[in-house]
C-alpha cells in the first residue's frame, strides 16, 4: 500500500500593535467585544504566560529571528535603533527556502531602505505601511488610517478603506492565489496603536456605556481587528484551508494607556507582566487539541515553532535562543522546563547592564535585578520577595549578566548602514525615522544623521525635503567628502543638490537648514543614482 507524505501547513500570523493581555474578553474583560478573538482561543492552544519585549521592533525582532533582539542590531522603535542587520536569517527566508510562499501585510518596522527591508529579508510580496506606523514621520505627509497610502513591494499605492480591513484584504487574496502551495501570511495591524483613528461606529457605543474616550477608541479599533479575524477564519473555512492551516494570533507587547489589563502591573513599555504579557492563541485543527497551555512561551520561540511544525529545516550557522514548543502544543513539558526568558528596553543607541530589565523562569521573575517575584502565585507583582531567597536572587543575575554579554558580544550595537546606489532601490528616501545623533528627535528643530553605505561611486541628485515653516534658510548637505549649500526662498519645500559625485564606502550623510528659528534637519531626504555614471 502506497502512503503520502501529509502536506505542509499553512501558517498565517496575526500580530497587533499595542493590543494588551486584558483586551481580548476571554482574559476577563466584559466590556470589550472581541467574539471572534475569544472563539479562536477556545479552538487553540492558548498560553496562560507568553512573553514579548516591551515594545514593538524588538519583539518582532525576536519574532522574525528566533533570536533576542540585542544579536540583530534592533534595540528600540526609532532614531535608527530599529533597524535589523540584513544577514540576520529570518522566518520568511527560512520558509521560503522550504518551499512556502511569503507575504507580509502591514506593520515590518525593522527596516525601511534597502537592504532591510521585507523584500529583501524573504517576503515574496506585500503591502506594508513604513516605519513605526501610519502617521508618523517615514509616512507619507497627511497619510491617515483611512484610505492609507501604502507600498506594495516597493511601491507607493493610494488604498481605499480603513487600514486593517485593506491590509486583511491583501491577505485573503494573497491566501486565495496561493491555496494550492503552502504560504505563510503575516499579518501585522498597527491598530490599536495611536493614533486612534477608528469610524465613530465602533467607539461611540463604547463612550455610551460610560468608557473614557481613549478607551472607548482603542476598544473601537480591536472590535475591528476582531471582524478582521473573523474574516481571515471565514476565509480559510471558505477555501478549504482551516484544517491545515496553523492560525496564529498575538499582541506585540502591552497597552499603551491605562485600562483593564487583567490585573497586571505596568504598560507598554515596562517589563513587569502587564508591559509583556500578551495574547497567544494557537489553532492547527489537523494536529493540536485546544487547551490551556501552562508552561512559558516567548516571541522568540516562534521562529523554531513553526519550522519544527512545518517540516522545515532551521537556517544552518545560526543559533537559535528560542525552543521549539512542539512538546507543550501536544499537551507535554516544556523541552526546557529550567530555561531563563531576559527582556530589557529603554531608550538609547545601546542597552545599559541592569536597566529597565527582567530575567523570568516559570516560577520567578528578578525584576532590575532587585526585586524578586513569584510570577505563579502573584502575577500582579505585588510582593518583592527578594529578601526571603537571596540565592535565588544571586542566580537570576548570574544568568542575566552571562547573557548580556553575551548577547553584546555577537556584534555590539553599531547601526546596520543603509545602502545608496543599489540598483534594488534607487532613489533611496531617508527619513527621521532612521536618522541619528544626540539632536535627534521626529520634531521641527531636531537635527540627525544617516550611517549610509555608498555602493557605487557615481553622481546622485539630492533633494532635501524642507520645513517651510523655517524658511528662508541657508540650507546643506554633507555626504562623505562631498557637501554643498545654499540660500532657499521664504516658503521653499525642496532643494536639489544636481549632479553630485559621492565616492564609494561608508559614510555619514547630514542635510540641515539654517534661519530665523535657528538650526534643524530637514523633514526627509532623496538619494538618486543618475544612471549612466556609475563606472
């Protein structure tokens, strides 16, 4: 008798922004409506305790790699310290080479130039907002969550529709072009991430119950994420796919403003429970019976999850901090029930020994290095129990301080450099959202700059992007040994440098502006190779 080999699943993942563990009602709370969230929860393995890192990049850092995100150059959310150094081997490339077809819809934040972008870590196609998230400063000027313009690989198109439902669209029909080959969907909202933009239908019932506005807005925008889960669920049974299809649904970190958050401590941004702690939902129906999973699971277990589950072997050469979780979706142990989770965020080109950090195991979490608590029996951190278990205590640290160097030592925290000349983006747009320095800021008067890498020596046209508001201005540029100024009119909005030799290698690329209200950078700045003058 003749036996086939089962095929690979499907894997489509959803992750949001800003979603907290207490803003899904299956976690207890009774005023949001997320009935489609809640059902896919009773019809998954859910985590009881899954982590993530305090805020955004960093966690799909760790999500995209198997790898904590102080390895791949990712140490916070903007000023150039969220962008992932290109070698970093990434679930899309991994699943790619294992035959899978590859689409991103949405948030990436890891990277907006070549070569760091989706594209160019593994994505055969997508359509994606830049940066951080709409709205903010490598978003198109006036861009809004409604009718967004975003880029589908590589390029600019005017959408129709509010964000999550045009991103869901994509989706489906990228899964419906692909139904007769294993894909895997990722699917990243930025909702409900400020700024809270969402149609008066969904929040206004919300502020009629009695919610604060802030609230009733971000309630408003996870009921339509909620509808969108329900559409990608309806979609698979539709085409025949829910069987096989792992369906994976997840928060990026903790919310952002007070509210319900299941009765854990901190917001996003903290590494107490309530800044890490999130939604983990898990369905296979083909596989995995639902259930409550106890045992630890973290953002950078994803990665070897999925490439165990799908068959698919794990990139060669690269160590992996993440477990495979096969074991416990099966209903077992933990492969490593002694393991050690480290997460740590604050603000800076490079994270600092002991700040703003945890290292937690399946019972206990040293918070700073000081305070010590039992995450099982006081998941609100209401008691530091570090003087009763000074050993314990002394281990923790032990363990974190092996891996901060460690995870320093792979390639210190030198930005990725982002590539001009390339014939795979050209022109280059570099924007506030990667530029750095001690004045850098995505305000008026701040003032930055790029670590770039000229791969073609070669005349370029550069145009800055002015605040009109600042001028008439004495405006500049410098690029490696190359600079130029000059005086702009009252009310200018660019300035092109025409037909400028930069020379190949590393360099540092400023352009500033200079009048009545003092010194500044420029809002962005275009970078185009002429063709025909490389030699």
């Amino acid at each position: 008798m003749t036996t086939h080999a089962a095929p690979p699943p499907n894997i489509v993942l959803i992750i949001t922004d800003d979603q907290g563990y207490g803003d899904v009602g299956i976690h207890g709370n009774e005023r949001i409506r997320t009935p489609n969230m809640d059902r896919l929860a009773r019809e998954s393995v859910r985590f009881n305790r899954f982590y993530v890192c305090p805020v955004c990049s960093p966690t799909r850092a760790g999500l995209m790699t198997g790898r904590w995100n102080y390895r791949t150059g990712v140490v916070d959310t903007y000023l150039g310290r969220s962008m992932m150094h290109p070698d970093e081997v990434t679930l899309a490339e991994a699943l790619r080479a294992g035959g899978y077809r590859t689409g991103i819809f949405g948030k990436w934040h890891l990277g907006d130039n070549y070569p760091m972008r989706p594209q160019d870590q593994g994505f055969d196609e997508g359509l994606i907002n830049k940066g951080g998230g709409i709205t903010q400063p490598s978003d198109p000027e006036g861009n809004s969550y409604f009718d967004p313009i975003l880029y589908r690989n590589g390029r600019a198109v005017k959408t129709k529709g509010y964000c999550t439902d045009v991103i869901t669209d994509a989706a489906l029909q990228f899964m419906e072009r692909n139904r007769r080959r294993p894909f895997f969907a990722y699917i990243a909202t930025v909702a409900p991430h400020v700024p809270l933009q969402i149609a008066d239908r969904y929040w206004k019932p919300y502020a009629d119950a009695g919610l604060d506005e802030t609230t009733a807005k971000v309630y408003g925008m996870v009921e339509n994420i909620d509808e969108n889960v329900g559409r990608v669920m309806d979609g698979l049974r539709r085409l025949d796919l829910e069987r096989n299809t792992i369906l994976i649904f997840m928060g990026d970190n903790g919310p952002q403003q007070p509210r319900f958050n299941g009765g854990l401590r901190g917001l996003k941004g903290s590494v107490y429970e309530g800044g890490i702690r999130v939604p983990f939902f898990i369905r296979w129906p083909a596989a995995l019976q639902p259930r409550v999973a106890e045992p630890i699971g973290a953002n950078v277990d994803i990665m070897p999850t999925l490439l165990d589950l799908a068959g698919v072997a794990p990139p060669p050469g690269v160590r992996l901090d993440g477990i495979s979780l096969r074991s416990v979706l099966h209903g077992g142990p933990s492969a490593a029930p002694d393991r050690a989770l480290f997460y740590q965020w604050h603000r800076g080109d490079a994270p600092e020994p002991w700040r703003d950090c945890c290292v937690l195991t399946q019972t206990h979490k040293l918070v700073n290095g000081k305070e010590l608590y039992d995450v099982e029996q006081d998941p609100a951190e209401t008691t530091n129990i570090a003087a009763e278990h000074p050993d314990l205590v002394r281990d923790l640290r032990r363990r974190y301080e092996g891996w901060f160097a460690d995870v320093s030592a792979t390639r210190g925290y030198a930005p990725p450099r982002i590539v001009l000349g390339s014939s795979r983006e050209n022109p280059s747009v570099l924007t506030r959202q990667d530029w750095r320095g001690p004045r850098a800021t995505w305000n008026p008067d701040g003032e930055g700059h790029w670590e770039v890498e000229v791969v073609r020596a070669a005349e370029y046209d550069i145009t800055l992007r002015l605040w009109p508001d600042r001028t008439p201005a004495r405006v500049g540029f410098a690029c490696g040994s190359a600079s130029e100024e000059r005086t702009v009119r009252s009310g200018a909005r660019t300035c092109t440098f025409a037909g400028v030799r930069l020379s190949e290698g590393p360099a540092r690329l400023e352009a500033w502006m200079e009048g009545p209200l003092g010194r500044s950078g420029v809002m962005y700045v275009s970078v185009r190779r002429r063709a025909g003058t490389s030699p």
